[in-house]
C-alpha cells in the first residue's frame, strides 16, 4: 500500500489573519463595559476614568469623521481601554471596527505633546472610518488568497506526493491605501478636530529633511520599514501631504481618492488620485516637493546664516536624549540608541567629554537620568520582567560607579524620568495610572516612597528636575496642546505655574534664580535662559532644526539634544551672547495653534455593566490553491472574541477529485496559559496498480488497476505560554497530546467477472482499513531573543542573536502489519506496535561581520533521535528537501537519528531601495551562499554516512499592496555525495536542485 504524510497546513496559514499583539492573557482583570449612542467602551478598574473621559470624546469626533467620509456602520464600535503595561500607543481593526488605546500618554521624541486621549481616539477613529471607505469587497472578506504547492518529482514508493519544493501563499488584499495617505488622514482628522496639528515637531522633521535633500520619494512614503526616522517620517509627510491636498482640492477630496481605491482592481494610488483630482500623484507629489524646498529654504535663509559652535559628541546614532553633568562636571550622562535601528531602543551611557568616549552602564533604559549628589550612583527608570501577571513596567533603578553593580530599588511602580535631590537621599520620579502621571518621592535611606502631586484629569508630566537648593521641583506638564513649566514644593506640594503660554516650554532646569529651558515659540525649538528675579529672557540657540533637553554645567558649558540631519545628536556649546530677538525668528508659530477650549476631563456618567463576552462577525477569506498538478478552491474563516479572551481560525478546500482539506482551531485566552484545540481531516484520492493476489507459485504479485482514497484525521489538545518573560527574550512553552488516524478506502477497478475468475468467490471488490493509530504527548521549549528582532533588516538576515528550541515527544503508535480473519469471519487489521520517546532540537544564531557590518553569518543546527532503531520507516526522520539538506531529495536521507549543520553568509546587494514594481514594493535583496553537511541514519554512530551541499539563495524582501510583508526566496543547491538507495531506482546528488517560496517571512536561516 500507500501512505500520505501530513501535509503543510500551516505553512499556508502564515499571513495577517489574526494579528495581535504579543501580550500575556489577563485572566485576573474583570472587564465593564458602557455603551453610548455609537460606542461599546471597554474597560477595567484601572482605566475607569480613561474609558469614561473617552467614551465622551468618541461621540464628540463621531460626527465630523463619518461624514468627511460619507461611511456609516452597521454596529456599534467597540473602544478598549488597556494599561497593563508600560506601554502607549493606539491600535485600529478596522475589520473588527475596534480600538484599542493604552492609557499611559504618549512620551515620544519625534512628536509634539497633545492631550493624549483626543490625539489617540480621533487618530484611530479615522483610520477606521476612511480605511471602511476604502474596502474593495465587504468588511467580511479582508482578502483573497493564491497558493501553490508543487512538490519534488522524487518521492518513496509508498508516498503519494514528493515533498514540496515550492510554496506560495500569497494575498490580494481587500483594502490598498499606502501608509503615507492612511497616517496622513488620521492626523488630518476633520477641521472640526484638530487634535494633532502641524506643530513644530512635525514641522522640523519634514523641515530638516527638506534642507538635507533627503525628503522621502513618492515609493519610499508607500511602505515602512525604515530605520531611524524613517517610519516617522512615512507619518509626518503623509500627513504634510494630506493637507496640501485638502487645501488645494478641498478637504472631501481625501473621500474622493479613498472611494477610488474600492475598485476590485485598482492597487494604483497614482491613478486613483488622478481619477479623483485631475492630477497623476507621483505629480502632485512632485509640486509639493518643489513648493517645499523654496518655502524652506526661504524661511530658514537667516537663520542657517547663524552659526552655533558646537562639538557633538554622540557619532552616527540617531537618538542621543538627556544629557546630565554629574556633579563635579567631569562626565555626562545620557541615553543613547547607538548600535540599534530605532529611537526607542536606548540605554544609558556616561561620557568623558574630552576623549569622547562612550561608556555603556544600562540596557532598556527610558527617560532622563539622575546623579548622586556625590556622583557615585545614577538614578534611572528601565524595563524590567514582568510582574506575576505578565505586566511590563518600567522600575527605578541605581548604579554604582565604583563597584559597577545594578540595584532595583521598586517593582511595579512604573517609574520614569528620576532626578536625584542635591545634598540628601531623595528621588524624584514620574509614575503613571489610568492616564494621568503624578510626581513621587522616593527616599534612598528609607527605602519608601510617596506621592507629591495630586493631578487626576489626565495631566502628562515629563523630566521633573530638582532645583538647585532642593526645596522645588521644577517640571514640564502638559493638559492641552503644548507643554508649560511649573514648580512643586518639595514639603507642601504646592504647584505653581511658572511658564505658561500659547507655545510649548520644556525641559525645565532650574539654577538658583535661573531657568533654562527649550520653547518653540518661533515654530523652532531653541534653548532659552530666564532670569526669574528680573523677569528677562534670552535665547542662547538659532538652529534651523531643533535644541532640547538643555543641561548646563558649573563652568557655563551646556550639553544639549540637537535635532539636525535626521537626528537627535548629543551636543556640547558655551553661551558667548545672547542671540539678537530680530534673529529669534521663524514664522508666527502661535498664530498656527488651534484653539484648545474643551473641557479637560468630560466624564461619562452612564453606569457601566458587566462584560460579557462579544464577538466580531465570521471573517471570510477566500483561496485558490493550486496543489500537485489541480485546482483546489477553498477558503479560510475566522472571528476573534472582542477582547482576544477566544478565537476561532478554519480551512476548507476541496477539488475535482474530491480531495478534501479541513481545518477548525481554536484559542481560549482566558487563563494564564492559551488552551487550545484544533483538529484537521484530509483525503486524498488516486488510482493506481496495487498489489492483488498472488501467482500460484505465490511468490509474486500480480498489480491491477484500483481506486485508493486516503483519510488523514489528526486532533491535538493543548496549552501555551511563557515560563520566563525579560526585557532580551522569553522562554515559550507548548504541551499538548496528539491523536492521529489514517485509513485507506480500496476500491479494484476489475468488473466482478474478472475478479471472481482471479480470486474465485472469496473476493473483496471493496476494502476499508485504518493503517495508522497515533496516540503521543508533546512538550516544546524555545528561547526567543527579542532585542535583535527589532533590527530593520532583521525581517530578512537576523543579527546577533541565539535563538534555540527543544521537542520531546514520546509515542504510542499503532502500524499496520497485516490483516487476518477475525472470529466473525470479518477481515482485521493487524498492528505492530511503534512505541517510542523522540528527541528533536534546534539551535540557529547570527553575528554580523567586523570587517562588514551590513553583512552577517548565521548558522543552524538541528538533531533528532528516536529511541528505538526498529521502528518502521513510516516514523524516520527525514533531512533532505526545503527543510534540510537542500542538495538532495527530502525523503533520499531518513533514519532514526538526525543531524545537520548549516553555515550562511548574508551580503546585501540592494537595501533600502524602494523599487516598485505592480503591487509589489522590493526594499532589500540578498545573496545568501551556504554549505550544509549533515546525514539521518539507523543505529550507532558508525552509521553516520555524512553528505554535504553546496547552494545559494536570493532573498528578495518588502511589501505587496503596500502594508502585506512580502518574503520571496530562490534556492539553487548542488549535491556533493551520489546514492542510490535499496529498492529504489536511480540515484541521488551530483546535480542542482532548486526551490521557490513566496510567503510573509523568511526562515532564520
């Protein structure tokens, strides 16, 4: 007989079906819900007050969204209130028409500061209005699939179908808006919401580009995945863009262009704005450009005429904030992103200004430092591993100079931006719950803490600083649109305002009687001195990109954050003499401002109930796939529970010959691990000669024609989670057991005649018969390296990382052997038992080159043993094929044992290139040679054969329809080693194999 192993089911799942984010589940919280004429907003105890002030604000945009679109909807949408982590941001489905916001205000370098809820709600709120205008087909079908299988000509005997050698999975995607346009209208909002403006951040970013001749192309705005302020800048000329369209076609253009992408066939935003305007995009683009570069360079000629004398101090990093002079004014302490991609990823470093160099104290450290009064020990807030519900907060820390120790000081108290009193033991912090952030004290000696502040309408509070007596403290706060400076007494908590204006004021130091700080009341950011007993101000800086985060030093010498050339970079001056207040100027920034008169903390006050359990509708996902030479329609369907506690993911296909794949998953998020379940059935039919009857000598077969369908059930019941969770990595677990049945269904094709005058009247014309009974338990551990991750090219060559995985199995297999006639004259299966415990591994890592850091080497290392030598063929393991030795056959190289090594060099041809090409967007390709040498065998050691291959592999990465992750890899492989095996024809090795894949992410290797 034949057998079928398994098919890759899940390998044609990859894609953005049910994409979340990586969060533990909370069973701990209990969930409310309050419902407003449009909304259902969610929420628990500790985001009461975030989910009642955003329940108002959501009606408040509900109307001037919806009807710049024209786009109404069938349901309520569902608004999630979350802050179970350190953690700030806003997440649109706008399938599932849900939101998500995190509570904790938004503290980002590259952004203005803005009331956190209005900026986030109405921002997300759009997204899910005009990317709905935008659909192509309904809110129940978010895609359309084409797969291919294709599999190796060679295969066993007793396979049906060679392994595969090529794998497509590949989407046509229900809505087609490029990022740049999405971002841009959600920042837009309506005129009548204009709670993200043009400010001065979003004006020196596009401003700084401009003047360097590096403004993003038109392809280059189409997709992220940029390092540094790339990605940023997709958001901020997206949103530059978007109002020069509203100003120059009116603001229902956006609508326009939106409902020209509804096309079943339209993926071209340069047509559909032409269709929509008059006007191609690539020109529109291009006249904007041009406008840009005159405006700027215009309103900056007076200014880039002034030239401040600076040393910088931070190299080619990108992200250099907080600079801090320890007491004796030696060395300075700052917060870096250098050797990462992006601004977020920083860590604390001091510096010896005269040699320069830098010297690394902590990792994932956020927010501004603080010195010991003696400067023995810095203060900082840092990540740290999650609490016993999985949480991830940010606790104060101190390091210790001399005796180079770390100490955490709190847990759970969601530290940031410490500061360190002069002369005795306090620390100041920010801290942060349901939304709004209050000043603590911490005492060093006491080991206690409380609260100085006593702010609850949502007020967002920055680096607060000791003054220099420290009987103050003197810190940035902001309510509305902007940042003021205000002082707190240290005994009282008295709060006083001291810098309260139209524009932002920041980043507050207070000297004795002077204040030094940053202001955008010119539309630029400078660092300015004010003399507080005279009342007299003067700017220090006139910089055409930006000056922040001014800290001075005893001897008059000021480290500063400046923005220039795509970049904060860490900075050094000495004030000579005040720049003239003619020079100080921009443009009339203030008169840009939109008025903010809204009430600062609008509470619903409707009684929330009970949640209960809710979920979206069942989302439908069209395939085509075609499989081992025929069509096979099917399609996926999912839903997910409102509140990710439940999902359900499905399969189906079929073709004409009736093979039939099914697949029904499901996930409960409801207790500390995932439990879940899923089963698949698969049949499979052929016609073919089988064995018959025997000669009468019986010694050989005769082989007659017949119809074989084969039946593949497989369930497995398990649970999922994490054992250890830190800031660099987890550790993942997964047990769960395993039941599996394949049978065969024989039907021989001879009439009736013909087979009784062969086998006479004892003859089966039809046979049923279950050939595999599986029964096992499964426990899988792998240790995932996040840092490394979060690399811009780390999608295509992973660097710097050690990544490994162990998978025990042990076996209870049931293999048919023979049949016999059971007492009841039926004819009985005979099994051979298969019992067994079955080891595999894999541990793969990445180093990047020192002599060429573009470049990396990467290496795998996968074994296998199964503990009994005898069992039958069927349970080998195989390693050959796509998985394995890529120069030979999958199923040439099998035995009971396994090892393979693997060694990549990864060399960039192209990155970064944005070729657009149809719906694909190509943004690296690399040249991947590699060598493989490895065997699977029975036995001892002595068996190990040992075969070796050479091969290369092109790796082409970006984006299809703008947002899909595209991952295309081409593999040529030549065989060093020729075999033949026993009872099998022809030879293995000695010639090039080849292999093709187009999927949503490459292998590690």
């Amino acid at each position: 007989m034949r057998r079928f192993l398994f098919p890759l089911i899940i390998l044609l799942l990859g894609g953005p079906l049910l994409a979340q984010l990586d969060t533990p589940n909370h069973p701990e919280i209990d969930w409310y819900t309050l419902e407003t004429e449009h909304f259902l907003i969610h929420y628990y105890d500790a985001t009461e007050r975030t989910a009642r002030v955003g329940a108002t604000i959501a009606e408040e945009i509900y109307g001037p969204v919806t009807d710049l679109y024209e786009v109404g909807f069938d349901s309520k949408v569902h608004l999630i209130f979350k802050d179970t982590d350190d953690y700030s941001n806003g997440a649109a489905y706008y399938y599932d028409n849900k939101i998500v916001i995190w509570a904790m205000p938004l503290d980002f370098e590259l952004r203005g500061s803005h009331n956190w809820l209005r900026d986030v709600i109405t921002h997300e709120f759009t997204h899910i209005v005009q990317l709905n205008a935008s659909m192509k087909f309904t809110r129940k079908i978010p895609a359309f699939y084409f797969q291919v299988i294709q599999p190796e000509k060679e295969h066993r005997e007793d396979v049906v179908y060679g392994y595969p050698n090529t794998v497509i999975s590949y989407p046509f995607a229900g809505t087609v808006i490029p990022p740049w346009f999405a971002e841009g209208t959600a920042q837009y909002n309506a005129r009548e919401t204009p709670y993200d403006y043009w400010d001065s951040h979003r004006d020196m970013i596009l401003r700084d580009r401009v003047l360097h001749n590096d403004l993003l192309s038109w392809d280059e705005m189409s997709v992220f995945g940029k390092s540094g302020t790339g990605n940023e800048s997709v958001y901020n000329q997206g949103y530059a863009l978007v109002s020069h369209l509203a100003r120059r076609y009116g603001d229902h253009s956006l609508k326009r262009v939106t409902a020209e992408m509804q096309g079943p066939l339209a993926t071209s935003f340069n047509k559909a704005m032409k269709n929509a305007v008059g006007t191609p995009g690539r020109e529109i683009y291009q006249s904007w450009a041009d406008s840009l570069h005159h405006y700027y360079r215009s309103k900056t000629e007076l200014i880039r005429q002034d030239t401040l004398t600076t040393t910088i101090l931070s190299g080619e990093s990108t992200g250099n904030f907080y600079p801090r002079w320890s007491p004796e004014d030696s060395l300075i302490a700052y917060l870096s992103n250098a050797g990462n991609d992006y601004l977020s990823q920083t860590a604390l470093y001091i510096q010896d200004p005269d040699t320069g160099k830098p010297v690394p104290i902590s990792g994932f450290v956020t927010g501004s430092p603080g010195w010991s009064p003696d400067g023995s020990m810095l203060a900082y807030a840092r990540r740290s591993s999650p609490d016993r519900f999985g949480s991830v907060y940010d606790d104060l820390y101190v390091y210790d100079l001399q005796a180079r120790e770390e100490e955490r000081l709190t847990r759970s108290m969601r530290v940031k931006n410490p500061d360190w009193s002069p002369g005795d033991s306090l620390i100041c912090y920010v801290s942060s719950h349901d939304g709004t952030q209050n000043i603590h004290i911490y005492d060093f000696q006491t080991d206690t803490s409380r609260k100085l502040t006593g702010f609850s309408k949502g007020e967002q509070i920055f680096a607060p600083r000791f003054s220099s007596d420290g009987s103050s403290i003197v810190f940035d706060i902001n309510l509305r649109l902007g940042r003021d400076i205000y002082t707190v007494d240290v005994e009282t908590g008295e709060v006083t305002p001291l810098l309260d204006n139209r524009w932002d004021e920041r980043n507050p130091v207070l000297r004795g009687d002077t204040l030094y700080y940053a202001s955008d009341k010119t539309g630029i950011f400078n660092i300015y001195r004010k003399d507080l007993s005279s009342g007299k101000t003067v700017g220090l800086t006139n910089v055409p990109g930006g000056a922040f985060m001014p800290d001075p030093s005893g001897e008059g010498s000021i480290a500063f954050s400046l923005y220039q050339n795509g970049g904060y970079r860490l900075a050094l001056f000495t004030p000579e003499s005040p720049v003239p207040e003619q020079r100080l100027r921009y443009k009339d920034y203030p008169a840009t401002i939109p008025e903010s008169q809204y009430a600062l903390n609008p509470q619903l006050e409707t009684d929330g109930r009970k949640y209960n359990s809710q979920y979206s509708q069942m989302f439908i996902i069209p395939r085509l796939l075609y499989e081992y030479g025929t069509i096979k329609p099917g399609l996926y369907f999912y839903s997910t529970e409102v509140l990710d506690q439940m999902d359900v993911l499905g399969a189906a296909s079929v073709n004409r010959l009736g093979d039939l794949d099914l697949y029904l998953a499901f996930n409960y998020n409801q207790l500390k691990p995932t439990l879940y379940a899923d089963i698949s059935f698969l049949t499979r039919n052929i016609t073919e000669k089988i064995d018959l009857y025997r000669t009468p000598s019986g010694e050989d077969y005769i082989r007659e024609d017949a119809d074989l369908r084969f039946t593949l059930m497989q369930t497995n019941f398990g649970a999922s989670g994490k054992w250890f969770r830190f800031p660099w990595g987890e550790l993942e677990w997964d047990i769960y057991g395993r039941y599996e049945q394949y049978s065969t269904f024989i039907k021989y094709l001879l009439s009736e005649e013909r087979l009784e005058a062969v086998l006479g009247q004892n003859y089966l014309s039809k046979l049923r018969y279950e050939y595999y009974i599986g029964r096992q338990m499964h426990l899988e551990l792998g240790w995932n390296p996040l840092p490394e991750r979060a690399r811009r090219l780390s999608y295509i060559r992973p660097t710097n990382y050690l990544s490994t995985s162990l998978h025990y199995s042990y076996e209870r297999n049931e293999f048919i052997n023979d049949f016999t006639i059971g007492s009841s004259g039926v004819l009985q299966e005979v099994y051979e038992p298969n019992y067994y415990h079955k080891i595999e591994g894999e541990i793969d890592g990445a180093w990047t080159l020192p002599f060429w850091q573009k470049s990396n080497l990467s290496f795998d290392m996968q074994g296998g043993w199964i503990s009994d030598n005898s069992v039958d063929d069927f349970f080998y393991l195989f390693g050959g094929g796509l998985p394995g030795l890529k120069g030979y056959p999958f199923y040439s190289i099998e035995g009971t044992h396994l090892g393979i090594g693997s060694l990549q060099w990864n060399i960039p041809l192209l990155t970064g290139v944005n070729y657009r090409l149809v719906q694909f967007n190509f943004q690296d390709i690399y040249l991947s040679p590699y060598l493989q040498y490895g065997d699977a065998w029975s036995g001892g050691p002595g068996e190990f054969r040992g075969y070796g291959n050479t091969g290369a592999q092109l790796r082409i990465g970006g984006f299809s329809f703008y947002s899909y992750p595209t991952a295309i890899t081409v593999d040529a492989a030549y065989g060093w080693d020729q075999f033949t095996l026993p009872d099998t024809p022809g030879t293995y090795g000695q010639e090039w194999r080849f292999y093709f894949t187009l999927l949503f992410e490459f292998d590690q290797l």
